[in-house]
C-alpha cells in the first residue's frame, strides 16, 4: 500500500480509538465504525486488486474523498465545546478586530465578496493539486502529494474529539463583524454549502487554512506549476476564513503551522 494510504487507514484507527478512549456514547463509536470500515476496506481493495489501468487512476484520485470521510467521521465525536479554549480564541479576535478599528481597516464589499469566494474554493483547489501533477508529468508523485495533505487535514481534525470550538459565527449576536455579508452571492453558497455538507463545528487548528496551505507547498515543489495562483488562494482562504467568521484567527495560524510543519517533517522521507 501507499504512504498515504496508511494515513488514511491510521487515522480512522486513532478516530477509534479517541472515541473509546473519550467514553464517548456507543452510537457515536458505531457510527465512526460504519464510516471507518468501508473506507478502510476500499482503501485496502483498490491497492491490490490488478485493475490496470483503472486501479493506480483511483489511487491518485480517491484520498480527496477519504479526506471528506474522515472530516465527517471527526465530528461524530464532538463533546462539547470547550469553553476556555473558545474564550481564548475569542478574546484574541476581539482584540485583532478592535486594533483594525483602530486603523480605520475596514472590508469593502468587492473585496468581500472575493474572499468568500476563494473560501469557497478551498474544496476544489485540493484536486487542482493532482491535476497539476498529471499536467506536468508529475502523476507518480500523487502518493507525496496525498501523504502531505492527509497528514496535514488530519492533524487538524485530530484535536476535535479532545477539545473542539464552535464556528465564532454562530457565537457573535447580530452576525459579527461579518454582519451583513450575507446578501453576498459566495457569502449565501458557503453558508449554503456549510449548512448541508459540514460537521457544524469549528476546527482548530482550521483544517481549510492546513488542507490549503500543504496543497500549496507541495505545489511549489512541482517543475513548471503555478505555484503562485495556489499561494494567492491559499492566503485568501485563509483571509476568508478569518474575514467571513467562519474560523478563529488563531485557528488559521494554527492549520498553516500545521501544514509547515507536516511538508518540513515529511521532506526527507517523501518528498
């Protein structure tokens, strides 16, 4: 198997293990199980039934599923809020937003607008990755690519079950600062979007801003890629993510630092 096949079939064994660790209830467990088997047991049949040449296709395509999976199967063990790392976290984008007033920062609309586009397109910029690599002639080099942003996704997500947040959205009266924002076409598809396809919880570290980030440093390794445009939405998922209210600011340095971490760790061995 792959590099980053063990990573997915790890973590789904660490999301069972958390669960049983944490006490949490039997449904929460069964329901990670019913997750966590079948995607293992795909993950396991694709790497060796002799399906040439379809078998090695899905290999370098399917991880971005069994990254969503993964993500749904995190929440299933959400306990809680964990108040004084939410307080912490709230308290600091109460003083990052008052010292911005303070220098008359303020969001136009446009910009606004652009932002939560690019937050939107954090879901497909993971994919972009791997056809940049088959565009390059770099397709041999997707089990990298996979290892670095599964390490990295999951890393994010490893924290929920200990101590999770929820979105600082749904905790500001009156929406916020982000308030009226939401006559903001991409505004009303991410929250469209969030509504029906999230955990409904809050990340921290962001696993959008680490997912984003591992993306665009493994990009930056490929002869010939456009680095730069994935940089440019990497910094603008992240802005999105603080500016829309969907993630804590710190929630964004984290998954970054995450990410940084993960491609310095795993440069030697895989890269």
């Amino acid at each position: 198997m792959r590099t980053s096949e063990w990573v997915i079939v790890a973590y789904f064994l660490y999301l069972l293990a958390s669960g049983a660790f944490l006490r949490a209830r039997a449904r929460a467990i069964l329901r990670v199980a019913a997750l966590a088997v079948p995607t293992c047991g795909v993950v396991v049949l694709v790497a060796h039934l002799p399906l040439f040449p379809i078998a090695p296709i899905l290999r370098d395509w399917l991880p971005g599923a069994w990254l969503m999976v993964g993500y749904w199967a995190t929440g299933l063990l959400y306990r809680g809020p964990a108040r004084a790392l939410e307080a912490w976290l709230e308290a600091f984008d109460i003083r990052l937003l008052a010292w911005l007033q303070r220098r008359g920062a303020r969001l136009p609309s446009a910009a606004a607008q652009l932002l939560e586009f690019a937050y939107l397109f954090c879901y497909p910029l993971v994919p972009a990755g791997v056809a940049v690599l088959y565009a390059t002639g770099q397709r041999s080099r997707a089990d990298s690519y996979w290892t670095l942003v599964l390490s990295s996704a999951f890393a994010a997500y490893s924290v929920l079950p200990w101590a999770g947040t929820r979105p600082p959205r749904t905790l500001e009266a009156g929406g916020g600062p982000a308030r009226g924002r939401d006559r903001l076409l991409f505004r009303r598809v991410n929250l469209a979007v969030l509504a029906h396809g999230s955990i409904h919880v809050n990340t921290f570290p962001s696993g959008h801003a680490a997912s984003a980030c591992a993306v665009t440093l493994f990009v930056a390794t490929v002869p010939g890629a456009p680095w730069v445009v994935f940089a440019l939405f990497a910094a603008a998922i992240g802005a999105g993510a603080i500016a829309g209210r969907y993630h804590f600011a710190l929630d964004v340095v984290a998954g970054v630092v995450v990410a940084v971490a993960a491609f310095v760790l795993l440069a030697r061995s895989v890269f």
